[in-house]
C-alpha cells in the first residue's frame, strides 16, 4: 500500500465564504458572509467557492455553501439555520444538521476518526465503523443520523465498505 501522505490525507480546514450581499436586488437580507468546512471525504462534501442563494417554493430561502455527489447540494435555511441537502431535480430538502457549527462539529469529527478501515476488512469492521460513528454524530446532533438523512446515508456507505483508506484516497 502507497504510504499517505499530508497532500492527500484529509484535514479539517474551514472557508470563509461570500456571497449575495445588500446590492444585489435578488436578496433582501443584510451582506451574508459564512464560515464552512471546507470539505470532508472525497466527494460526500465539498464547500462552493461563493455563496449561492435559492428560493425554494414557498418563499424558503436557502443559501447553498457546498456540493454532495454527484448532483446534490448543501445548503443553509437562512430563516431556521438548519442545513439542509437539494438534489439537482428533487423537490423537497433533506435533513442534514440542526446548525452550521453542528455540521462543522460533524465533519471534523469524521476526519479525526478517518481511516475507517483497510480495503483487507471484512464487514464486522465497516458496522464497528458505522456505528462508532452513529454514536458519535448522534453525540453532536441526534436527529442528524435519521435514516435518509445526509448523515444516515453517510452511516449506511460506512457500514457497506464505500470508505476504506484506499477507496477515500484514491489508491
């Protein structure tokens, strides 16, 4: 196995981000700056590079701050402070956290305890993994690991072998 590296090894790191601001006539809110991680595994999240405000039906104004997947996003309810993930196409938000500084407490919490486990585990390893990290978002935010949740979703990947050392760095 390639010997890691401190280039590709994750790290927590927060962004400063900015974005729609008193001049813009789509936004009737004050300069909106944001402190964000600025990633965590791979493509499970990401921070943009500016802010992004989406208004939702129903006038729900959210402020998109990162990408998830694919095709997903991560965003801000400025009203709530929840965040929350779109999918390109979806109709409805899901939950991820209760709070910003909750969400970041759950990606530095998640690349403190990468590795997981090797690509050579079996699948007792990926469910010790996955529920050491259950219990350890639920300490940070309990309704966060809800089943279809962003960080439910994160669990079950966990718990089915999507993030082994190798797999996350690419080896």
């Amino acid at each position: 196995m390639p010997e890691a590296s401190s280039e590709n090894w994750p790290a927590f790191e927060m962004a400063q981000l900015h974005g729609p601001h008193a001049e813009d006539p789509n936004w009737d809110g004050p300069d909106l700056v944001l402190e964000v991680p600025r990633g965590m595994l791979g493509a499970a999240y990401q921070a943009a590079s500016s802010l992004t405000q989406i208004t939702q039906a129903g006038n729900r104004r959210l402020v998109k701050f990162g990408s998830t997947g694919l095709f997903g996003s991560i965003l801000l309810d400025a009203e709530s402070g929840i965040v929350v993930k779109l999918e390109k196409d979806a109709g409805d938000v899901g939950f991820v956290n209760s709070s910003l500084s909750a969400f970041a407490e759950a990606v530095e919490m998640v690349i403190e305890k990468f590795p997981f486990y090797g690509s050579d585990c079996n699948d007792d390893d990926w469910v010790t993994a996955a529920r050491d990290m259950e219990n350890s978002l639920r300490s940070i935010d309990p309704i966060s690991v809800s089943q279809g949740s962003f960080w439910g979703t994160f669990i079950s990947d966990v718990e089915i072998g999507d993030y082994s050392t190798e797999d996350v760095l690419g080896w």
